[in-house]
C-alpha cells in the first residue's frame, strides 16, 4: 500500500518515459499526453535541447546560495527584461510561492510610500493561486479553504464577469487586483482583451497595483509569450512558474520599476529560488519559445485544434457546451460531468486532465504535431459518438 498521503485521487497509471507528445506507461502502453503536467512540459517530455542544456549544467554546478552571484540567472532575468514589461525579477521555485511573492510586493509597494493601510487584495471568487495559506485564502474558493482556518486576511472578492461588484469591492485599503490572465483550474476562462484594457484603466484611476497571475497561461501558452499581451497592456506584477522550466520547478515574479523599489535587500528571499541547475533550464526553454516563429506556430496550432473541436461540437451539441480558451489553453465544456468523459479518453490512450464548469481541459505541448493533433481529434470524436449512443 501507497505510503502517501491520499491528499491526490491519483489515477492507475505510471510512467517509464515520455517522448515528445507522448508518454509510455510501466504497462508498455503508449498515450498521448495532453496534460503534459498541467502545462509545465511546454516543450514535451525528454526534450533533447533541456536534456542536453540540463546535463552541462550539471557537471558545473547544481547550487549556489542567492547570497552569491548566479550568472545563468542574471542572464535568465535579463531575456526576460528585454522580452517584456518587467523591469526586475525575483525567482522563486513554484506558482505558489511566485502568487505569494507577488502579494507580498504589492503590499510592500505601498509601504515603502507610506500608505502602510493600502494592503488588500482584490481577486475573483474561486480562481486559483495556489496553494499555501495565503494563495488559498486569496482565490475564495470554500473547497480549497475548509479545515484551514484561520482565515488569512487581506483578500477582498468579487464574481468573474461581475464588473459592478469589483469596481464596488476597491476600497481606500486597496492595494491590487489580481486575476489570472486565462482562468485554468476553474474552467478555461478567459477575460476579454477589452476587460483586461478597462481593469489597466481602473488601476491607474485608483492609484492601485494590477496583478496577472500568468502560472498556467504564461510562456507562450496563449500564443503569445504572455496572454495579456494580446490586449497590449502592462501590468505591474506577474507570477509565472509552470512552463518556464519546461518540467523543471522554477517559479518567478516580473515587476516594474516602481514595484521593485519595495523589495530591498533583506525583504525576501529563497534558498533554492533560482539556482544554476534551474536557470540553465530556464534559459534553454526561452531558447526555444523566443524562436522565430515558435509562437506563430502556437497560434496556428491553436486555430486548427479549435475549428476541430468546434466541428465535434455542431456534431454532438448534446454533449459538448462549449470550445474555449486561448492557445493551447483548450477547455472544452460538456453538458454533464466530465469525469466518464476524461476516464474514456484515457482509455482510448488520450492524457486530459479535468476543469472548473465540466470542463475537459487539453494541454498540448507547444510544439505539438499536426498529425498529433489529428490523433487526439480523432479520439475526442470517438468518445462523443461512444456518450451520444448511451
Ligand atoms: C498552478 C497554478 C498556481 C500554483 O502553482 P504551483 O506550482 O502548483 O504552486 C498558481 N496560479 C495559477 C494560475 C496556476 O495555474
């Protein structure tokens, strides 16, 4: 019997090795893995170029103390820098870690300026920002937060879509909004580019910070390097951790100039946050992304997929809602609940993984093939034919 914790309703299934879009199980059997570890192998399992760019940096050094200078780090922020609105960087080694960070800079901005009361945060009712205590308390979801209280104060919410509430919810102790750019594990939700323009506005309107939490959604995932990019706006903080280190646990947060002014020496840190083995991955996984290219082809990968979909889905109206997302970001949102649904993809040798709303959320790697593609449009429309006849 398992020694672990029965915290994960793991399914049965274990695996030797992956390759690419695919994953071969302890079984010999082959799937193809659209979950890619939520998001996190955004180049695919056993990448050559990470494997190759891991196994130097391994026979240098795994660890140094942040108390030192890392290279591979410095040279990690700054592409970042150059790519886009951030100014500065803090790495950390997970989403969690990098939501918290970015709650804790907030509130250290409007200190360091003297409005120590301006230190609540304002985010949409069951989203998610992780999982420690404070991320929790933060997306408001009751599922997340029972049997952990005490509440961590400092969170304000308001419901997605809801644009009166959340212009009622900002107070003077207001410090920032935080949203997740796309919202993945409540169901595929993307806000609008026009939403996302008028959140920026009412920011500088309220002299407040605006956080996008780009964990799931970020490093090209969207089709762009972040998603907020397609409504050009700046935020002023940005987690991100999943794809950046292609499988990797790397965490970070980008902040502006005026953020970072806030976080002085002593302010924060991290033991292993940033150490040489993970910016050489880092680096190796930007290698890639920032190709020429490389996100073009994500948006063309995104486009196929989801006119595939939405024709599966004017064939089975009965059983899929909806198609959405943004890249290969992909929710698609049954009538009832997806888990038989999932359960049968996964029979049919088809990796998904599980959403908000009854959504069957797919997760490509961002190099995914055509054919691989075809593979799973094929399966997805087997499976719909298999429900519809029950
Ligand atoms: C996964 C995720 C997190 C948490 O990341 P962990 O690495 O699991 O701590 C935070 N925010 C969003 C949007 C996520 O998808």
């Amino acid at each position: 019997m398992s020694a672990l914790a029965k915290n994960y309703n793991r399914r049965k299934i274990a695996f030797s090795r992956g390759k690419g879009s695919f994953l071969y199980s302890s079984k010999g059997q082959k799937y193809l893995d659209f979950v890619q570890g939520i998001a996190v192998n955004s180049l695919g399992h056993a990448n050559s170029y990470l494997t190759k760019a891991i196994n130097k940096q391994s026979k240098k050094v795994w660890h140094v103390s942040n108390a030192f200078i890392i290279p591979e780090g410095e040279k990690l922020a700054q592409r970042l820098r150059q790519k886009t609105f951030a100014d500065y960087v803090i790495f950390q080694n997970s989403g969690a870690e990098a939501t918290e960070l970015a709650i804790k800079a907030a509130r250290r901005y409007f200190y360091k300026i003297g409005k120590p009361q301006k230190n609540r945060i304002l985010c949409i009712k069951n989203s998610f920002h992780g999982r420690t205590l404070a991320t929790i308390f933060a997306s408001g979801s009751k599922k997340m937060t029972e049997g952990f209280e005490p509440k961590v104060p400092g969170f304000d919410h308001f419901n997605f879509g809801d644009h009166k509430a959340l212009k009622k919810s900002i107070t003077k102790k207001t410090a920032a909004i935080m949203v997740e750019t796309a919202m993945g594990e409540s169901g595929i939700k993307v806000i609008p580019d026009w939403c996302l323009r008028e959140l920026r506005k009412l920011c500088n309107k309220k002299k407040i910070l605006l956080i996008l939490d780009e964990v799931q959604c970020g490093i090209g995932r969207s089709g762009k390097f972040f998603a907020f990019e397609y409504a050009k706006i700046k935020p002023d903080i940005v987690p991100i951790a999943k794809g950046i280190g292609g499988g990797f646990p790397i965490g970070a947060v980008l902040m502006n100039k005026k953020v970072a002014k806030g976080m002085t020496p002593g302010s924060h840190g991290s033991t292993f946050g940033g150490n040489p083995l993970a910016m050489s991955v880092g680096n190796a996984v930007l290698d890639q992304i920032f190709k020429k290219g490389f996100l073009t082809n994500v948006q063309k990968s995104s486009k196929y997929f989801m006119d595939e979909l939405n024709d599966i889905k004017n064939e089975y109206p009965n059983i899929i809602k909806e198609v959405r997302g943004i890249g290969l970001l992909i929710g698609l949102q049954l009538h009832e609940d997806q888990n038989k649904f999932i359960k049968k993809l996964e029979d049919n040798k088809l990796l998904t993984m599980r959403a908000g709303e009854n959504v069957v959320r797919i997760l490509p790697p961002l190099n995914v093939k055509k054919n691989e593609i075809d593979i799973a449009i094929k399966i997805i429309r087997k499976v719909c034919n298999e429900m519809d006849s029950i």
